[in-house]
C-alpha cells in the first residue's frame, strides 16, 4: 500500500460519515473523508497519477463510485495506470 495513504484509510471506519456519504457515488469530500486525506492531498496525489478510481464528472461535481475507491484500497492502491476496476 502507498504509504502516503497507509497511515491514514481505514474503509471500515464509517462512524463519521452522514447516510449521504453511504450512497453509490461520493463526491471528492466524502471521498476525503473515506481515505482519511485532505482534500488538496487528493488533487496532489490525482495530479501525479497516484489515485486509481476514474472519476465522473456531473457538470462540475466529481464523483466517484464508493465501491470502487473500497475495491481501490483493498488492492493496495494501485496507481492510475496500474489499476483495473472490476465492478459489479
């Protein structure tokens, strides 16, 4: 696992998340929140190809699927270009 973000994801630790940020696609702050990084860590580490989930834009919301960054995680965090998500 990358180690900027070994110190900090722990999917399992919802007890801070409202139900919104239980939905199928989160936006970039409830993205944050699930990875325990800053938002401007985020765009850092997107901007260097380090964040593997594709991201979807909805006029000039990014969303991410919550699967996805789960199954990102659970795969060690590959980089962008290493990584291949199997969704369901």
């Amino acid at each position: 696992m990358i180690d900027w973000l070994r110190k900090g994801a722990a999917m399992s630790n919802d007890k801070h998340l409202t139900p919104e940020d239980q939905s199928l696609l989160v936006d970039v702050n409830v993205a944050c929140k699930l990875l325990q990084i800053s938002r401007a860590h985020y765009f850092e580490q997107r901007s260097a190809g380090r964040i593997g989930p594709k991201e979807i834009k909805l006029g000039r919301k990014i969303l991410l699927r919550r699967a996805e960054v789960e199954q990102w995680v659970a795969a060690g965090c590959p980089p962008r270009r290493a990584w291949h998500w199997k969704g369901k």
